[in-house]
C-alpha cells in the first residue's frame, strides 16, 4: 500500500522538502497537535479563509509539508499533515495525495472481501455479517495472514459455531 501511495505522490510531482527548523517538536504528533491547535483547533477557531493571508504561517505550512511527505512516519500521521495542509491552507496537492490515499485503502479493502468471499467457498461455510468484518480487520491489520491459514479458521469457526447435534441414540 505505502508503494503505491508513494509513486501517487511521485507522479503528482511532490518532492521532499527541508526539515523543519530545529525549534520545531522533533516528534511529529505531538507537532502536528501544536499546529491543530496554533490553527484554532481548541480555543479560538481562525477562519480558514484568514490562514491562507497570514504569512506568519508559512514556517508552520513548510513543517506541514515535511509530514506530509515523509515516508518514514505512519500513514496517518501523513495523512492527518495533509487533511491541515488542505483545509488550513487549501493546498489541492494535499487534497490529491488524501483521494489516492483513500483509494488504495478502499481497493485493498475490496481485495480483503474478495480473499475472504474465497476462503469461506473454499471453507464452504460462509462467516456472519459481524464476523465478516472483523475477520477483514483482522486481514487489514495483519496482511502476512496467507489464504490457506484464513480457510483453516473459518473451518475452525465454523466447526465451534455449528450446532451442536445430539449424538445418536442407542436403539438396544
């Protein structure tokens, strides 16, 4: 996922730009809740019309895009950098890099549905809508899971699940 992600912002033509400046919070969340904040998140909400004609924000936008394009931190602190960097400065890059985002998230979800829909037919039991999702999560959250490991728990599951039958009884 990160790859394709990665060559989206390439192509979009984002390049990295310098780090921020030695005052800035080398933890990025921690910054990034700074900026929220410095941005109006909690006390004083500034409009957003009003940042894009503050020059005074731009070492804050510069630290922004430092997130942004940073691959060694977690998508979603990448992600949140964008999300400010678009709706604190209207940044349509930004904007950009959040849709192709989404879009291989929501394409890796649909190949999640598509390895579980195999599993349970090759299982031949079809999980419940609840353990449905969390099996996807599961899946999400753990991708190394290979196809026959998934098939062997459904089996699982569906043994423990099953009702339970009576044995049979004795005629004698």
């Amino acid at each position: 996922m990160g790859d394709q992600v990665a060559s989206q912002q390439q192509s979009m033509g984002s390049t990295p730009s310098p780090a921020p400046s030695a005052q800035a919070v080398p933890d990025a969340e921690t910054r990034l809740d700074a900026i929220e904040k410095g941005l109006g998140g909690e006390e004083v909400p500034v409009p957003v019309t009003a940042l894009r004609e503050r020059p005074d924000l731009d070492r804050t936008r510069q630290d922004l895009l430092w997130v942004a394009r940073d691959e060694t931190l977690p998508p979603e602190t990448r992600a949140r950098a964008d999300m400010l960097l678009d709706l604190g400065f209207g940044d349509k890059a930004a904007a950009q890099r959040r849709a192709a985002v989404q879009a291989v998230i929501a394409d890796d979800i649909r190949d999640l549905g598509r390895r579980l829909q195999a599993a349970e037919h090759e299982a031949g039991w079809r999980a419940p809508p609840l353990v449905r999702a969390m099996l996807k999560e599961l899946l999400y959250s753990h991708p190394d899971i290979a196809d026959d490991e998934l098939t062997s728990l459904l089996r699982a599951m569906d043994a423990e699940l099953a009702p339970k039958r009576p044995a049979p009884r004795d005629p004698g």
